[in-house]
C-alpha cells in the first residue's frame, strides 16, 4: 500500500530550519511518508495565503495538510503580545475563504514559542552536538519547554558558552536533532510537538 502524501505548509524559506526539522521528523514518525512542503517565507504570508495553497494540496491528492508556525514573532504589524488564538481565527477564516470544508483534513499546530523550543527539549542532542571528546558540554534539562519564554536566545547563549559559535537554524537545527537518535520521550515535554505528532499519525490515504 502506497504511503499517504502530507501537504506541509510553513512560514520559512525553501531550505529554511522549519522545514529541514518538520521534514526530519515526520520521516522518523512516518517513515516513508512523502511530504509535499510549500514554504510561505514569512508569518505574514502563512497568515495571508494558507487557506489557498491547503485547498491546492488537497486538490491535487494530498491526503491531508499541516499548517505549521511559530507564535513567536508576534501577528505581524502588531507590536502587542502574540495570540495563538488569534492566529488560528485568522487561518481559519482564510480556509473558509478558500472553499476548504470545515471537515477537510486540515491541521494547525502552532509551535510554541518557537522551532528552538523542540531543540532545548532534547537536550541530549544539544549536549552530544555542542561536546567534544575532551569538552562535554552538559546541557540541563527544560521540562516545560513551551513556557520558555525566549528558546532561540536559549539555543544561542549555549552554542555561545560551549563552543564560541554564532548559531544558524537554517544550518544547525536539524544537525542538532540528528545528532543522536531522536528522543520521542524528551520531545514530547513540548505540547506543541505532541500535536504535530498526533497529526502526522493521523493523516490516511483518501
């Protein structure tokens, strides 16, 4: 029986860390999964343009979509905090727009607060990644890794601290997950991955 096909929507670039890391563990959720990513480059445009490109995915056979973004930056052009319910009202309405059923086979999972909140979940592969054989570089534990309220800046004070180095999610994200193999157990300390996988193992054939 031939895998079911995922359509992935993301706010990052073609090659950006969202969808390296998203495409990385559906493979070790689904394995032979295929995933059919379409990058929007920007919250902005996740929020603007995910109602059409979902129906487009649906339309030509993707058994089902995941809409996937970062609560962190905030709604763009607004300068308050940012509102995961806000952002889910939005996408949904753009759905609705778009002629999307409401039953459609469309998921949301907003990361909370960002990428960097799954990496500092897993701090085994933070440490095996950030050690060297004479150095190992500890990393503690974040149980709640959702409620860490600047994770990316988390990520960037470590690589700082254990090697002097300038952390790149476009080059270092997945790197650092694949550094040993993927920790489920750990991983799933973040409620937000916890839900994308849930959707993943969702998604059927149609």
């Amino acid at each position: 029986m031939t895998a079911p096909s995922l359509g992935l929507i993301l706010e990052c670039g073609p090659q950006g860390a969202d969808k390296q890391v998203c495409e990385y563990v559906i493979e070790r959720i689904r394995p032979g999964m295929r995933v059919r990513s379409e990058t929007l480059d920007n919250k902005a445009n996740l929020l603007r343009d995910s109602g059409k490109v979902a129906a487009r995915l649906l339309k030509d056979g993707c058994a089902c979509v995941l809409i996937v973004w970062d609560l962190r930056p905030a709604w763009p052009d607004r300068t308050d905090k940012p509102c995961r319910h806000a952002e889910r009202r939005e996408l949904l309405s753009r759905l609705m727009e778009a002629g999307v059923p409401e039953d459609a086979p469309v998921y949301l999972v907003c990361v909370e607060q960002e990428l960097e909140s799954w990496l500092i979940a897993n701090e085994r592969s933070l440490s095996a990644f950030l050690s060297t054989p004479a150095h190992p570089f500890p990393v503690p534990r974040v149980r709640s890794p959702d409620r860490h309220p600047q994770p990316k800046a988390e990520v960037i004070g470590l690589f700082k601290q254990a090697r002097g180095w300038r952390y790149n999610d476009t080059v270092h994200a997945v790197r650092v997950l694949k550094a040993v193999q993927l920790d489920f157990g750990r991983l799933r300390c973040s409620e937000s991955f916890c839900r994308f996988e849930k959707m993943v193992l969702a998604c059927r054939g149609r």
